[in-house]
C-alpha cells in the first residue's frame, strides 16, 4: 500500500516536471518604434562624449568637489539608493516561493483530565420518591506527549506563474535601478545648472556694484559743480535719481544670491549656507556638444530604459494573472519524533513521517479569475502607450535642447557685439557732455543701456552653459559614470 502511494506521488512529480518547462503568458518583445533616422537640428562640431563625466569640462574643481557631495549627500539620491533595496528585497522574496520552504516545529503537551463513567447496575424506575441507583467511579489520568519535526512544502510552478511574477520583480527591480541613475542625471544637472546661476548671479552683483560705485563718483562732481554753480538743479537730481536706481538694484541682486545658495545646499542635503566659489562666470569652460544618433537615445536615457522595464513587469504579470486558471500542485513532508515520554523523544519508536501531495484548482469564480486577466492586459496596454510617449518626449527634449542651444550661441555673439557698442557710445557720450555739446541726459541714456546690456550678457553667458547642461541631460549622458561615483546598493537576490 505504501510502495502505490510512492509510485503515485512519483508519477505525479514527473508530470509536473514535464509540464513546468511551460509558463503561459506572453513573452516580452519590444515594441516596433518610430525613431527619426537624425535631430532635426545638427551641430556643425559634435564630440562623442556622452558617456563621460562632462562636468569636468567646465575645469571648475569647486564644482567637481560640490558634484561629488552632492552624490554621497543628497537625500533624493540617497532615497533612491535605498528603494533599489526595497525593490531588491522584494525580488528576493518573489523568487523563494520557486524553492522547497523548510521549516521546523516542537511541542510538549501534559494534560490531566478526569470524568465520571457508569460501571454499576441499570437504573430502576423513578416514582415521586424512588431514587436512581447508579455506581459510579472517578477516573483520571495525565498524559504527557512531546513531538520535534522537520516539515517541507514545495508549491511546483506548473504553469510558470511563480516564474512570471520572478521576471515581474526584476523588471521592477531594473526600473528602480534607471529611476535612481535619472535622479542622479537630473541632480548633476541641478547642481552644475544652479552652480552656473550663481556666477552668473554674482557677475550681475559685481556690474551693479560697478555702476553703483561709478554713479556714484559722478554724484560727487555734480554735487561740487552744483555747489560752484555750474550746473542746474535739474542736472544734479538726474544723476541723484541714476545713483539711487543703483543702489536699489544691490539689494535685489543680494537678496537672489542668497537664495541661489539655499537652493544649492538643499541639492548638497546641507543646512543654508555659504557656497564656495571657483572660477568666475566668463573662465568656466565650454563643454563640446555631445555627439548621438536618436535610436541611441533608447540604450541610454534612464526613464526610458525605466518605462521599458515597467512594460516588461506588466507584460509578465499578464502570465501571472492567466495561471490562475490552472491547478496548482503542492508537496507536503514531515520527519519528527512524538512520545510520551521525553526521555523515548528520539528513539526508533517514536519516529513519525508523513508526505503528500495535493491539487487544486478553480472551477467557478464569479469572474474573478477573467477580471484579473483583464486587469493585467489593461495595465500592460497603458505602459506600453507611456513607454511610447516617453520615447516622444525624449526626441522633443533633444530637439528643445539643440535648437536652444544654437540659438542662444546666436543671442550671446549679438550681445557681446552690443556690449562692445555701447561702451564706446558711453564714452563719446562723456567726451561730447564734457565738451559742453550736449546734456547729460545723453550720457544717463547710455549709461542706463549698458547696464541692462552688461546684465544681460552675464545672463546669456550663463544661458550658453545651462543649455549646453540640457542637451546632455536631455540625451541621458554621464549617469553612468555618476552612477559609479556613489556606493551600488548590494543586492540580495536570493540563490541562482
């Protein structure tokens, strides 16, 4: 009888070895993609250096050391690392339900009962004053039972359902691991954008403090020409209304280099305060424009490479959902001892086993079964339009990026031109007041236009680098290289 239930448990197992080789669900091919053969806009030079750490072009080792902080420092990345392991985690214990669970079990059980059984007579019959004859006596009795086992189960993955939920969890996995190398690209993109900004900030406060200063020596010789007569009243206030414009923008200036430095810590994960400084605005350099074809964009940009992941979690999770209609098939074992008494735990007698196997199966679930199938192919149908969408937004991210970035090339040789310009309006406009040939309403204009004009030059000149640290960012490039700077969560995926 024993020697039949082995075979049969036997003869079931290889069945469902056989059938296990299968998993139903659809496997994962990446969709057909419309991608442009070329940008629409094409740089004249272009460096293949995309992969590189191309904050170091700007040879600002301020910015290279806050770079680095920020990596180790910050808490979104810091966020970052520590759900990858979560998500690690996670995967870790999807894939155990593919291995035999074993586990272990003891108990000691000592009970004392008693009850009271009839042994006598049969009784007689009741009137108004006979009794029940009975005769009784009390037993009791105390029983002691102590047991160990060592206990198995294995659910065998007959249609690949503990397999397809496995490549669910590490596609989720991969997609947190592109998550954290997109914050990482976006937070080098902040950090050396707002380092830009803040040159540039302190360029514009360096010009107004310029113009203050020169407005306010010319104050001065109005003043004491004023006092000696020689100029008018309303000349006098012209050049008090100039100054006190001046000193108004100080403040204003100031008061946005402060907060660009409280914007900075906060990307660095430190309290407000003081920023180092590097190289000024005009001796940072000029990163060479990385060189990419748009189908590279699909190897490299991280939210792309995320969606992608996420499309092919969704896609398992639809083979997870369809193994619902099938049978499952569990393997159940113990091996242990159990005795009365503690001493006779372990010995040949009281050896106790047993092994089994059971199948179950739906037959009839209200649809909950159907509407699980649908709820997957539902999901998987919405990542699959995202991950579309996202491959759009990064081809019009790139695009954005390169024509702003040619452009704004344009804008700074205009402005440098302009610039240049009024300077030398400024200082005719000087020599022709001094000469006595004209008001100086000429020169107040002149000095006004070159002020906005400086001032905009410093914003443009920091414009050129910003959007040169768009295009990288946009064409996903130097996350690998950052990704390398920072300590790699270990992984903990459990046994090949």
């Amino acid at each position: 009888m024993r020697e039949t239930a082995t075979h049969r448990l036997l003869l079931l197992i290889g069945v469902a070895v056989c059938l296990a080789a299968c998993a139903v669900g659809p496997n994962y091919r990446r969709p057909t993609l419309d991608v442009p053969a070329a940008y629409r806009i094409r740089p004249a030079t272009a460096a293949a250096l995309i992969d590189t750490a191309w904050w170091r072009q700007f040879q600002d080792p301020v910015l290279d050391e806050l770079i680095g902080e920020a990596l180790k420092s910050n808490l979104d990345a810091r966020i970052a690392a520590a759900r990858i392991e979560e998500y690690s985690g996670r995967l870790e214990s999807v894939r155990s339900a593919l291995f035999p669970q074993l586990g272990y079990g003891a108990s000691a059980l000592r009970e004392h009962a008693s009850n009271t059984s009839n042994v006598g007579s049969s009784p007689v019959e009741l009137g108004t004053s006979s009794l029940l004859s009975l005769d009784t006596a009390a037993v009791s009795q105390t029983l002691s039972v102590d047991s160990a086992a060592l206990t198995a189960s294995w659910e065998i993955d007959l249609w690949g359902q503990l397999r397809r939920a496995t490549e669910a969890a590490r596609a989720d996995l991969l997609a947190t691991e592109q998550a954290r190398r997109g914050t990482i690209l976006t937070l080098i993109a902040q950090l050396a954008g707002g380092y830009v900004t803040l040159r540039s900030l302190d360029r514009e406060l360096e010009i107004a403090r310029n113009t203050l200063a020169a407005r306010k020596h010319s104050l001065e010789l109005f003043q004491a020409r004023y006092d000696g007569g020689v100029l008018s009243d309303v000349e006098l206030n012209q050049a008090r209304s100039e100054y006190e414009a001046a000193v108004a923008n100080v403040p204003t200036l100031e008061s946005a280099v402060h907060q660009q430095e409280n914007a900075l810590c906060v990307l660095l994960g430190r309290n407000p305060m003081s920023i180092p400084r590097g190289k000024p605005l005009s001796a940072l350099g000029m990163p060479a424009i990385p060189a990419g074809l748009p189908a590279d964009l699909l190897e490299r940009r991280p939210d792309i490479l995320a969606a992608e992941a996420s499309l092919i979690a969704a896609n398992a999770r639809i083979g997870v959902a369809r193994a619902l209609y099938f049978p499952t098939l569990s393997l159940t074992g113990a091996l242990g001892s159990s005795s009365s008494q503690l001493r006779n735990l372990f010995s040949g007698p009281a050896r106790i086993w047993t092994y089994g196997g059971s199948i179950a199966g739906p037959l009839f679930t209200g649809g909950q079964v159907h509407g699980a199938v649908r709820q997957a192919e539902a999901q998987h149908e919405q990542l699959l339009l995202n991950y579309r969408k996202v491959i759009q937004n990064a081809f019009r991210e790139v695009d954005d990026a390169l024509i702003a970035q040619q452009k704004v090339e344009e804008r700074a040789a205009a402005q440098s031109r302009q610039v240049e310009a009024l300077r030398k309006y400024l200082a005719g406009a000087q020599l022709v007041y001094e000469g006595g040939y004209s008001s100086y309403i000429e020169v107040l204009d002149a000095e006004r236009s070159l002020f906005g004009s400086e001032l905009s030059y410093a914003q443009t000149q920091a414009d050129r680098r910003i959007a040169l640290i768009g295009l990288y960012t946009a064409m996903g490039g130097g996350w690998a290289m950052a990704s390398q700077m920072t300590d790699q969560p270990r992984k903990r995926n459990g046994p090949e």
